[in-house]
C-alpha cells in the first residue's frame, strides 16, 4: 500500500525567502517534526534521520529536479519508495504558496496504521504550519542556494549551498 499525502499553507513571505529557506536542508529538523537530522552530502545527495512509527530510519535521498524560487523535488535512493515534490507559488509580492507532496511505503503496522488513519497528513500540515512560523518570525532566510537539479545533476553559476543577501 502506498501513502501519498499533500498540503499547502500560504506564508507571509515573498516566494525568494520561502524557498531559499527550504534549501537549507541541514535546519528542516527545525520544522519537521520527525526528523531528527539532515546533513547535506553533495549538491544533489542528503542524508536524512528520521523517527517514523517509533522506528529510527536513516537513508540517503537524492534531488531530482530543482528550480530556484519554483520547486524542488527529491527521492531515496535505496531503492525504498520515498519520494517528495515542494513547490513555491507566488500569490502577490509579500505572500507565497507553499505546498508539499509525499509519497512512500509504509514498512511497519505502526506506520500503516498510522497511514490508514491519515496521521501522516496531519503530520505534514502540521510541519508546514512549523515552516510558517519559522518564516514569518525570522523575517528572512537564513540562507539560500540558487542553483538547479536536472535529473540528478547540479547546473547554474553557483557552485555549493551558499548564503545569500537578501
């Protein structure tokens, strides 16, 4: 049985910050709740901690096509059904869309369970709702990395997660 579960929040910040926000992987623990770490590899390639079902899971993910300011979507990559799309919409100047798509297969009963009863997307809302606070109390990103990902592989000007001034 698959899981797929998608949300969306609108945040009180211009799509620039939002995303660049998101680009930095190695502080999403700040805002998702199940993750206890994230540690950036590569360009393209994090390794992720998380604690899903009571269960500690490690494994490596690797982004598939990422577009500055648009979206950014990603994948495991041990061969597990772990797969995840967030995209970034501006609404005006100041406000941005954000919504979050994520599909996997749950292992344990707990996590099955846990899929059947629909915890899993209320985790999601909750972890954006997270995000937004994070957002909108910081004022701005902490940092930003404006390159892109085309079928795995890194392209733009900018080399490496960099930070930006906003």
């Amino acid at each position: 049985m698959t899981s797929r579960v998608t949300a969306e929040i609108e945040i009180d910040a211009p799509v620039r910050v939002a995303y660049d926000q998101w680009t930095q992987f190695e502080e999403l623990p700040e805002f998702m709740h199940n993750v206890n770490s994230v540690r950036q590899i590569d360009d393209e390639t994090t390794h992720w901690v998380a604690q899903i079902g009571g269960v500690t899971r490690e494994f490596d993910a690797r982004i598939t096509d990422q577009v500055p300011d648009d979206h950014i979507a990603w994948e495991s990559v041990d061969g597990r059904l772990l797969a995840g799309r967030v995209e970034f919409q501006p609404i005006d100047g100041d406000r941005t869309r954000v919504t979050l798509s994520m599909e996997w297969e749950p292992e344990t009963f707990t996590e099955k369970a846990g899929a059947a009863l629909q915890l899993d997307d209320l985790a999601v809302e909750q972890d954006l709702h997270r995000f937004k606070r994070l957002i909108e109390d910081q004022g701005m990103a902490t940092g930003g990395w404006r390159g892109e990902v085309h079928g795995g592989d890194a392209t733009g000007a900018t080399a490496g997660r960099l930070a930006e001034d906003l």
